[in-house]
C-alpha cells in the first residue's frame, strides 16, 4: 500500500517506512512525475516526463492538466482514438503503481490517493475509477489539505495548534482549519475553488504580456511562449525581473507586471480564507501557524496575502510540492496500523452541504427549486444524519427525490448528484403517517455518498448507492477501459523514464549543432543499442552518459 498525490502538474508516490513517510523516485532519480499523457511517433503511450516533453513538441500528441475535467463528460482526440480524463488519470496511476513495485520490490495493489478537498462527489468517483483502471483498489480518498496537514502534523504531539493549511496547485486552491492535539488532527473546516491554480497565474501572465506588446503568435509559438513564462513566473518568485523573447524583441518583465497581470486572480484567494475562518468560528488571532502546499503557494504574492489578512508568517519547512504525497503515506500507515502512527487519530469534514430538492407551498401555490440541506458543509466525517419530509399533496403515491450539493437556496445553482425514486405512500384510513419520508444521508470517509429514505407509514425502505452517478462508468466500462489501456508488453525501451530521456535528448538535439550533436548522437546510439540488448548495466551505464550530458540543458525543469 502507497499514498499519492495525483496532482493536476505532476503526481509522487510515498511510502510509510522506518517510522516515517518517504517520496519514492523513479529510475531518473525524479520524484515530480509530470500528470501528462502523450503518443509518440511511433504509436507508444507516454506518461510523465516523456509525455510533457513530447507535448512540447507536437501540442497535438496528448493532454496534460485532465485533472481538471475528472468528472465530467469531456474528451480529448489523440493519437488516432477518444480518451476521457480517467483514463489519462489511469495511465498516471499506474505509472505511480510501476515505480512504487520496483522501489518497494513488491506488488503494490492498494492505495490512499488524495483529491482537492473541494472535489465534488463525481470528481472523487472518476478518481476511484481511474484507480480501478490502473489496477489499485483505493483504501481512502483523502483531502489534500488534510494530506498537508498529517505531514507536518504526525509527531507533533505536544501542546494545542490551530492550523490553516493554504494550497494552492497548479490548477485548484484549498484553504482548511485544523485542529492538532496529542496526536489528534481534527479537520475543522475546509473551503476553497476548484477552478483556481498557478497554471491561472501563468495564463494570466501570457495574455497580459501578449497584449500589451500586441504581439500575434503562431499556435506553435504561443505554446512556447507558454513553456517560457512558466519559467519566468518561477525566476520571480526569487527575482525582482526577468527577461523574456517574444518572437524577435527581448522584453523585460518584473514582479509588478507580473502583480498585475494576475491582480483579479489574488483577490479571490482571501474570500476563501475568510469564509474558512467563518465557518470554523475562529479568528485569525486564534491560528497558531499557516502551512503552504502546492507549487504557486511558493509565489511571493501569497506570504504577502497572508501576512496581511492573517498577521503571521507562513511555515515553509517542508517542501510544498512533497508535502500531500507524504501525508497520504502518513494515512497509509494509520490504514495498516503501523506501530509509529498508533496514537494519531484523523477527523476530516465534508467540504460541501448535501441535501435535496423541496417544494414550497406559498399561499395556495407551489413554488418549486428549493434546497433543503441534510448535511451541512464542514461537519465532521463519518456523518449519517437524517430530516423528515411530506408530500405536496394527500393523495401522492410516489416521490423522486433529487439528490444535490452546493451552498445555493436554489437547486439550479447547486450541483446535481443523483435522484431516488420513492413509491407506495398511498394513504389508507388509519394510517399514522400519511405521506411522511424520512430520508437519511449517510457521508463516509471517502467522501461518497449513500442516501435511504424510509416511508414512515410502512417501515419501508429505499437505499441508494448512486452506482449510476452522472459522467460515471459501470463494472462493463471499466473492464473495457482497462483492456483499452492493457500495456504492451513492455521493451525496455518503453519505460517511461527510458522514454523520457529519448525524448528529451531527441529535443535536444534539434537544438544542437556541430560537435555537441555528433556527441549527442553517439550518446543516444549507444543508449538505443543498449536498449536494444535489454542488458541491465549496460541500459543503466549509457543513461547516466546521456543523463548527464542532457542535463545541464534543463536547468530550470531540475528539481
Ligand atoms: P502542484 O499542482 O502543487 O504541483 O503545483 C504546481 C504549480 O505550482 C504550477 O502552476 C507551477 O507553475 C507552480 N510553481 C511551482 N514552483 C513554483 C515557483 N517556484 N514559483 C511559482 N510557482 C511555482
């Protein structure tokens, strides 16, 4: 068993050994592996860095960032087929599966996988599916938050502390309130937008610059530009200004443009952060520390955003982008109950309010589309709690109950989980309870629901597991994506870390002239024929050749 943040720019696997939580690297020494998915020329599947650097190259070769569409119907066309974001998370998955079982030396068939904590109830269902896709059963969904949390919270066994973990990825941004003591993490509240993340920060920054030197790129030009102001984005988390090309002209770009070209996107974080403290009814004088997780939490922008609202100092001690993956291996060991972990007790809340959709009757009208919350957002998990409802009218035998989440009064604003379709409340003389449900939803730890609604008059019950939730596949779906996805077998040529430094070397190459690049073709020949011959040492010794000659050309893409 494993934990792994399947993160939305690059996903790690931990494992939970020797009393403490360790980031697994694969064969490269790399511990980040880019969540991207691309075909090579030849036909073969890429994931990680491979898929990225090919990506880099031919835009049209494959996805990456699909974390943000789990969920929902969206597909993408590449290398000649439809993939949907499951399946591209699966691919991801199991290259986590592959590069736990050769650094653990053993199959590896379960995992703890974290999601945002505000993934809604599709989102973690598409993630327990593309699990199942890539071969892992998923012992717990947990909040990355919570993940962050566990990490630095595990041995902290001495006085009382309030925490307010602030993460902000490459594509979502989750603020959560906890509670820590001997031992205890209690989850207090967690808030946060699905739709807000570094990769924001780097859009923002591109079409700024692109509009205020009215520059029209090509498509293939835009993509690179891209690649640059990501990095350029990185140079000012440490630099007052960097320079940037942009077609011909060289062009200088500082922290303040960079300010505010992403001005709109900062305003919307200290919302978060405040209905956060709200909902957990604390003040930011109450809070004893402020963690970071995720990569754009290392932005200057987001220290000073916080010093301001909260008047404290964030904690960078571990590092943002390893921090969820060792908090899942920390959940990892309190799932197999290892010895280090046996006084830690984790309690996590539901991110969203749960309920259903009632109707009201307003001076002899019905007024439809109101939502009526079972399970109020942020109350703690596991949580079953249960509301009585009445028909509209004396004679009415049957209800479909529709099942949403969300924080509207209107249902049309919430989202919409599933639907229940209750019938026999038929009314007999006698009867005690005429028309009266009672309907009991029921919140596990995974973050799924389960919905029973019992007719009072006759004992009868109804439960509902939503097996057939919106943008979700059956037991027949997942077999037939998991042939879909059945590996080739695969030629050393074909792991993905030995496809990553193809790739990159083979990018490199079209950089280089001269004598660098009759090195370099004698470095990948000898690498391929290694390959080739399927040899171990040999495959091993011409890596680290071609590895070491490549690298100094990447600097900034190093860990
Ligand atoms: P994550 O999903 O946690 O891996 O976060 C990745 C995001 O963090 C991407 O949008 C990166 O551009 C961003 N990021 C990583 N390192 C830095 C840095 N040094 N400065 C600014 N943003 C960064």
């Amino acid at each position: 068993m494993v934990g792994i943040d399947l993160g939305t720019t690059n996903s790690l696997v931990a494992h939970f050994e020797n009393g403490s939580p360790v980031v697994l690297a694969n064969e490269s020494g790399e511990t980040l592996t880019p969540s991207a998915v691309a075909i090579a020329e030849d036909g073969t599947v890429l994931v990680g860095r491979a898929a990225r650097d090919r990506l880099v190259a031919a835009p049209d070769s494959g996805r990456a960032f699909f974390k943000r569409d789990m969920g929902t119907t969206t597909t993408y066309k590449f290398g000649g087929r439809t993939w949907t974001p499951v399946e591209c998370s699966a691919l991801v998955l199991r290259e986590m599966k592959r590069l736990a079982e050769l650094r653990l030396g053993k199959p590896v068939d379960s995992a703890v996988i974290t999601v945002p904590a505000y993934f809604l109830d599709q989102q973690r269902q598409a993630t327990v599916e593309a699990a199942q896709i890539a071969g892992l059963k998923v012992d717990r969904l947990l909040n990355e938050p919570t993940a962050a949390a566990l990490a630095y919270g595990y041995r902290n066994d001495a006085e009382i502390n309030t925490l307010l973990v602030f993460d902000l990825g490459g594509g979502t941004f989750d603020v959560t309130l906890l509670e820590s003591f001997e031992g205890v993490v209690e989850v207090k509240a967690s808030s946060g937008e699905s739709r807000l993340g570094g990769e924001d920060y780097t859009e923002a920054l591109m079409e700024a610059l692109i509009r205020k030197h009215n520059w029209k790129p090509e498509p293939a030009q835009r993509i690179r530009f891209r690649e640059q102001i990501e990095k350029v984005k990185r140079a000012l988390t440490t630099e007052a200004s960097t320079q940037i090309t942009m077609g011909d002209k060289e062009v200088e770009v500082t922290r303040k443009d960079f300010g505010e070209a992403t001005h709109e996107l900062t305003l919307r974080l200290r919302p978060v952060v405040r209905r956060c403290l709200r909902d957990a009814q604390l003040t930011a004088k109450q809070l004893d520390g402020v963690l970071l997780v995720g990569g754009a939490s290392r932005m200057p922008v987001i220290g000073a955003v916080l010093l301001d609202e909260l008047d404290i100092e964030p904690n960078r001690s571990l590092d943002p982008d390893r921090v969820v993956a060792l908090g899942a291996a920390v959940q990892q060991a309190l799932c197999v109950r290892d010895e280090a972990v046996r006084d830690l007790v984790l309690t996590d809340v539901c991110p969203h309010s749960l309920g259903v959709e009632i109707s009201k009757m307003m001076s002899n009208q019905v007024d439809n589309g109101y939502f009526s919350p079972i399970i109020d957002r942020n109350t703690t998990v596991p949580v079953s709690r249960s509301q009585t409802y009445n028909t509209l009218h004396p004679t009415q035998d049957e209800i479909l109950l529709k099942v949403y989440q969300g924080e509207s009064r209107m249902v049309t604003e919430n989202q919409k989980i599933g639907e229940v379709r209750v019938t026999g409340l038929r009314h007999f003389p006698g009867q005690k309870h005429p028309g009266v449900v009672d309907v009991r939803f029921s919140y596990d730890m995974n973050g799924i629901l389960e919905v029973e609604i019992t007719i009072l008059s006759s004992g009868q019950k109804v439960a509902q597991v939503f097996e057939q939730r919106p943008g979700t596949m059956n037991k027949a779906d997942i077999a037939d994506a998991i042939a879909r996805l059945r590996p080739l077998k695969l030629h050393p040529r074909d792991f993905p870390p030995n496809r990553a430094l193809l790739e990159r070397a083979g990018r490199l190459w079209s950089d280089l002239k001269g004598v660098d690049r009759e090195v370099l073709t004698m470095l990948i020949d000898k690498f391929e024929r290694a390959l080739a011959s399927q040899l171990p040492e040999q495959i091993h010794s011409t890596a680290a050749e071609l590895t070491e000659f490549v690298r100094p050309y990447f600097p900034q893409e190093e860990e």
